[in-house]
C-alpha cells in the first residue's frame, strides 16, 4: 500500500504543482482589471469626496462645488488638501495615461511628499501606486500599496470588499498565504468570491497543510462551477486526492479517483483506481472483471498485468480472449525483455486451446440451439466475443440473459456490453452495463466500476470507439 501511494503521490504532485502554477501566475492577469487608472479610481476618487477645481486630470465632468465639511485634525478640509498635492497627481495621472508607470510612481512620490494629507489623499495615492506597480508587475509592491490605502480608513464599505478581493489575488500571487486567506475571507463575506478564487483558497489551504480546510473550500469552489453552469477544475480533485493518499486514506483516494475520471476520463487515473481496487480483492472472478475494466480503458501499461489477466482467462475457459491480450502486449511493445519467453511460451499454449474452440464453434453453435440453456448461451456468446465476432456473441449473450437462471448473470451484461462497444454501439452498451444494477448480490466493487465506465462512454457512436 504504502509504495503504491509514493508512486502516485509522485505524479500527482507534479499535476498540483503544474496546477498551482497555472492558477497563480493568471491571478496576476486578472487584476487590473479590477482598478483601471482611467475608470474605477477616478469614479472613486469622485465618489468618496469632493472634487476640487485643482484636481481636474482626475475628472473634471463630475466636479461640483466644494460643500462644507468637517474639519480634520489638522484644521483642514479634505478639498483644501487635494489642491496642495493637485499639481502632482495630475501629472501622475497624465503619466499613466501614457503608460509611463515610472514616471507615474515619481509624481506620486512627490504628492506623498507634501504635507498635510487628508486620509482620503493618502489612500488615493497608495491606490495609485498600486496600479502602477500591478502595471510594472510589481505584484509584492503592489500589495503593499494597496495595504495601506486600506489602512487610511478613507474606503466606502463597497469600495473595500472589491479591494479585499483585489488583495486577496495579489497575496496569494505573492505567496503570501496567510495574509490571502485572511483576505479571502473577507471578500467572501462581502459576497464577492468567484469560483476560481474559492479554488484558489483551497489550494492555500493545502500549502498550509490544512486539508481539513482545503476540502472545505474545494467543495465549496466544486459547488459554485457546478452553480455557473462549468465543470469543476481538475486540481480540485487532484487536491482531495494528494490529502487522502497523505493521510493513507484509501476509501478518500478512491472518492477523489472517481470524481477525476468522470470528469477527465484519463486513463492515469483509471490505473490507479483499478489497482487500488485490485489489491484488496482475493476471489479471481471478481480480480478478472477489474482486468477487464482495465483492458477497456486501455489503462493497462505493465506487462505482468497483461499476462495476470491472460492466465486468468484461461483459467476461465476464455482462450480465445486471452490470446487476443497477450497479443495486444506484444503488438504494443509493453513486454520486458526478461518476460518475453514466458509470455510467447503462455501465448503458444492458449493459442492451442483457442484454436480447439474455434474449431468447435459449429457443433457447440448446433447443441446451443437444440438445447438453450441460459449458461450454453452464455459459453457460446463468450467463445464468440474471443473469436471476435462480435454480431453472434451479441445474439447469445443476449438469449442467456433472458431467464434468471444464470450463475453469475453479470459476466452476461458485461460481454454483452463489450461486444456492443467492439460494434460501436455505446447506446446498446451503456443499455447492457445499466442491467448490472438489477442483479442481486453482485459484487458492489464490480457493480461501481462498470457503472463508472458506462458514465464515460460517449452518448453516440464515435468512430474512434
């Protein structure tokens, strides 16, 4: 179990690593459009206080008459101190404007440099800062402009859970988790947390090593894709994934393996849910039905898995299938050079047998059809889907599961299943996989698996089937 786990656990880091990378480096992206300098700070700036004549780089179309107000510490109104660093932010203004983001950080220097300032002049000229530093990709200098504008107490409520958000995405770009999850919260509050941003507080969650939390806010993001009508991102999974194989969790590895394959139908993940599967299973039917799980989905990529499910075959009385899989391994060059003699010695004799029942086709095809019993037709539709016809192991298999008098009823809907699909016939197929469900006492691990691989099967036929 435990190597199992390290050898997944290598891959699936690298996935989250790539994941987290991706995720991280389009926050950066997303943040200027939440403060454009031509837009959102000057509706700001004349919105929270009174526009000054002095002032009029910022928006002069909305300029209205100074109104009286109260006098802050200093003995001023914020109008008189927005003339005295006027000047400056003009010019910083027409610098932005310009695209000169240097040149913009230099103007605003310079109004930080006269005194007295209002709260509402500090914070309009940190906010200032902080575009321009988002626009030089400056992302940690950004963050702390946009800090200690918020620490002047100068925002409207509305105005600080869209900063809040804004901080959020800058923190977490910077690596700075605690601060983002802090920030996070407080723009979740305000009802202003997008799905990618819930994902994105899962992942810092994981950083911390708090998966209690990470799945938390992962079901959370999982809910609010599903809401807006997208599917959920894979990391998503893959995060649920990595914490359940951290915490030697098997039943939370096969939950999250699930999840990964309905939505991805990578057959990576189908490997590793099936040997999770396989390793705890002792009866051989039940073993073979996960190998042939595994052969469908074209999962299988060791050699020894081949010749397991080969030899299992065999043992079942299905030559002809098990010849058609070594046959398989060998086309695709998956054999190792130290397991080709015993692979060509196991092909040679289940070839032997293969040829026997073909060869016995017709007379069993006679005794079939003088005398249908469900378990013959059941034997005949097998030693057909071996042979590869597909169109007479349909046709058996189908008169075998019309009584209830099979021994194991589901080996009959699986083959039945699988020939459909050999056609190209996934409606029939999903149709034949759904009978499953019906049979009593059906091994729940077989039920589920065949189930999940019905849920990948495309609604219509595909001519890459």
């Amino acid at each position: 179990m435990n190597n199992l786990l390290k050898a997944m656990g290598f891959w699936i880091w690298g996935l989250i690593a790539i994941a987290l990378s991706v995720s991280m480096v389009s926050v950066s992206y997303k943040l200027v459009s939440l403060y454009r300098a031509h837009d959102a700070t000057a509706d700001a700036i004349s919105s929270t206080a009174p526009a000054s004549p002095a002032f009029t780089g910022i928006s002069s179309s909305r300029e209205k008459a100074p109104s009286a107000v109260p006098l802050d510490a200093q003995g001023l109104r914020p109008a008189q101190v927005s003339r005295a660093i006027g000047g400056e932010m003009r010019a910083a203004q027409k610098a932005m404007d310009g695209l000169q983001w240097s040149e913009a950080l230099k103007d605003l220097d310079a109004a930080a440099a006269q005194a007295p300032h209002s709260a509402y002049d500090l914070k309009t000229i940190d906010e200032f800062r902080g575009i321009a530093y988002v626009r030089l990709n400056n992302l940690k200098a950004a963050q702390a402009a946009y800090e200690a504008a918020v620490s002047t107490g100068a925002y409207k409520a509305e105005e600080l859970a869209k900063v809040f958000r804004l901080l959020f995405q800058l923190a977490a770009t910077n690596k700075d988790a605690a601060r983002a999850i802090d920030y996070g919260k407080q723009a979740l509050d305000a009802g202003l947390m997008q799905p990618n941003d819930l994902l994105v507080m899962s992942q810092l969650y994981y950083q911390q090593k708090d998966c209690r939390n990470s799945a938390v806010w992962g079901d959370q993001a999982i809910a609010a894709f599903k809401q807006a009508g997208e599917a959920p991102k894979e990391v998503l999974y893959q995060l649920k994934l990595q914490c359940a194989g951290d915490g030697n969790d098997t039943d939370g590895m096969k939950a999250a393996l699930y999840a990964l394959i309905r939505l991805t139908h990578k057959t990576s993940y189908w490997n590793n849910l099936l040997r999770l599967e396989r390793q705890d299973e002792r009866d051989d039917r039940n073993t073979l039905m996960i190998y042939r799980v595994m052969y469908d989905t074209r999962s299988m990529n060791a050699d020894t898995d081949y010749i397991e499910m080969a030899q299992l075959l065999g043992d079942a009385g299905l030559a002809g299938e098990a010849v058609a899989v070594l046959q398989r391994a060998i086309f695709s060059e998956i054999v190792k050079e130290e397991h080709k003699e015993r692979t060509m010695r196991l092909l040679a004799a289940l070839q032997t047998r293969a040829d026997v029942d073909m060869n016995g086709l017709p007379a069993l095809a006679a005794e079939t059809r003088g005398n249908p019993l469900p378990q013959r037709e059941l034997t005949l539709g097998e030693t057909y889907f071996g042979a590869g016809d597909y169109r007479n192991a349909i046709y058996a298999l189908g008169l075998s599961t019309m009584t209830n008098q099979l021994t194991r009823p589901e080996e009959a809907f699986v083959y039945l299943g699988r020939a459909f699909m050999a056609r190209n016939q996934p409606g029939d197929a999903k149709e034949a996989f759904g009978e499953l469900r019906k049979i009593p006492n059906i091994n729940l691990r077989v039920l589920k698996l065949w189930d999940l691989y019905a849920d990948t099967i495309p609604a219509v036929a595909s001519a890459s089937l």
